[in-house]
C-alpha cells in the first residue's frame, strides 16, 4: 500500500517536472525536466526507506512482546493441564445398581 502511494507521489512529482507547449504549427513539444524527476524519484526512494525502516523497528519491539505472551499462554496450559490431570485422579465413582423392578 505504501510503495503504491509513493509510486503515485512520484509519477506526480515526474509529470510535474513536464511542460507541454504547442508551437502553433499542429504539433506538441514536451520538455522534461531531469532533475526535478530525479529529485522526484529519490525522495520517493528515501520515503519508502524509512518506511520501511519503521516496519521493521516495530517488528523488532513485538518480537518480545509476543515471546512473552507465548511463554505467559504456555505456562497456563501447563497449569490447567495440571489441574485437569489433578481433578481426574481423584474422580471417585460409585455404582449402586437397583435391582427392585418388578417383572
């Protein structure tokens, strides 16, 4: 989505740097201006450095953050796990089986 916009921002920049002009005699003449395409595309160049640049310092701060947390999630399903394997060992079942139906 980014390097679109900045695509964008720079065709603007390279089509700015254009100047149309008609010579009266039926013809167009277009004059570009390199330097202003040039300057055009290195700050397109130098926005989406930093762009990405701040992509992945924001990844560099989550990468701890969701370590912790999957160590957080790990350590409470051990826990109820325990509990679980707890609670079935002292499950006690008791049958009483009535026998008093009538035929």
């Amino acid at each position: 989505m980014v390097s679109k916009l900045l695509a964008g921002a720079a065709l603007l920049v390279s089509l700015g740097a254009c100047q149309a002009r008609d010579e009266g005699n039926g013809s167009t003449v277009i004059s570009v201006d390199r330097e202003a395409v040039d300057n055009g595309l290195d700050q397109a160049g130098d926005a989406l450095t930093s762009a990405g640049n701040e992509v992945k310092d924001a990844a560099d701060k989550a990468g701890p953050a969701l370590e912790n947390a999957a160590d957080r999630t790990g350590a409470a399903a051990k826990r109820a796990g325990d509990k679980v394997e707890n609670t079935a060992d002292n499950v006690d079942v008791d049958v009483n089986v009535r026998n008093d139906q009538k035929r």
